[in-house]
C-alpha cells in the first residue's frame, strides 16, 4: 500500500518522537545496555507509558521533566508569571496523571524507578557513575519505588 502519510504528518509524527527522546535519558539507556540491561521504550500498553522498561526484572523507569512534571521544592520547577492558572492547572493535570499512572504499575507489580531531570542535569545533579549504580541497584533489590532527585 502507498505511504498516504504526508509529509507534514510525517515530519509531525518526527519531532513527537524526538521530543520523547531526551538526551539524559539517552546517556541512561546506553548506561545500562553497556552494564547487560536489555529494555524496551516508550511502551504504552502500560500505563503512564514509560520511558525506559526492563521486562526481565519487572521493574520500569520514568524521566521526568522537573517543569512539565510539576517536581515539589526543585529549582527547576519555577511556575511561568505569565498564564500561571493555565500552567498550574496544566502540571497538576500531568502529576495527577503521573501518580495513578505509578499506583497501577505498583498494583501490577511492577517495580517504578522515578529519575527526576534536575538529578542528571544542572546545577545539582548527581556524578553520572553514582546515578547509574543507584538505578542498577535498585533494578536488582526487591524495593517496589524509589526516586531520584537533585543533590540540592
Ligand atoms: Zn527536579
């Protein structure tokens, strides 16, 4: 069948995918491919689609932009003076969203490993090594949540 798709849908469905793919949590993936782990990405039969999944150890990982996700106490997070009842109203909506998203996971067992933005970027975030060690270890412990936050 002919690709219908135009270009301008194309190049739509394009920038989508990019701005899904984050560069920190390019530099994590191939962290852990390099130390064994096999994932997979973006699946979005489970809820809240997570960024980065690792079936074999049930366990999934959310980056989180400190601004879209609404991160309590960062500094990163800083409500625009502008339209602020929109944003508010907008990040509330994304962190409802987020919380049941990780309540469903947990119920089905999975194990939820949230990496916060301002962890691998900026100012206060922690030595690349550290992160990934903590990420492995928690893969590999029996804990069911853990976060990841700025050293701030
Ligand atoms: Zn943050």
């Amino acid at each position: 069948m002919a690709d219908i798709k135009s270009q301008a849908e194309r190049s739509k469905n394009m920038s989508a995918i990019r701005s899904r793919e984050t560069k920190p949590e390019i530099k994590i993936r191939k962290a852990l491919f390099a130390k064994g782990f096999r994932y997979r990405l973006n699946v979005r039969k489970l809820p809240g689609t997570p960024d980065i999944v690792l079936p074999k150890y049930r366990t999934v990982i959310f980056v989180h932009g400190c601004f879209w996700h609404g991160h309590e106490h960062c500094y990163l997070f800083v409500v625009p003076t502008t339209r602020t009842d929109f944003w508010i109203n907008k990040i509330r909506i994304n962190k409802e969203n987020d919380n049941k998203a990780i309540e469903n996971l947990l119920h089905d067992n999975w194990k939820v490993l949230t990496i916060w933005e301002c962890s691998i970027k900026g100012k206060y975030k922690l030595k690349f090594d550290e992160l990934i060690d903590k990420t492995v270890s928690f893969i590999l412990s029996d804990e069911k949540q853990q976060v990841m936050r700025s050293s701030e």
